[in-house]
C-alpha cells in the first residue's frame, strides 16, 4: 500500500481534550458518542460522568 497514515486519531476526550489514537487504550459512551483517555476514564471509574452509564473499552 502506497498510503499509511502514520497518526489514526479517532477523536478526543471529552474530559481532557486529549488525542485519541488507533491503538491506544481508549474508553467510548455509546450513549452520549464521547471519547474518554485512559487516565479520565479511570478517573470517573469507568462510568460516563455525562449519563452515568458504563464506558466500553476500544
Ligand atoms: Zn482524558
Ligand atoms: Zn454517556
């Protein structure tokens, strides 16, 4: 393949503001679409703090 992206960015926590990679450890609310870091997720221990429902690990 001719074309390899180097960065997949699939979005941003919704806490932090931070980038999020392809491949990183990255928590999602299905509910609200809103990405979470680890380091935010972990910090609202794994539940969305916008609806209270649990993050799925990505
Ligand atoms: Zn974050
Ligand atoms: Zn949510």
């Amino acid at each position: 393949m001719a074309y390899v992206p180097k960065t997949l960015v699939i979005g941003r926590c919704v806490r932090c503001g931070k980038k999020l990679y392809r491949g990183d450890e990255v928590y999602y609310c299905p509910h609200c679409e809103v990405y979470y870091c680890a380091t935010c997720a972990k910090k609202v221990f794994y539940k969305c703090p916008i609806c209270g429902k649990e993050l799925q690990k990505r």
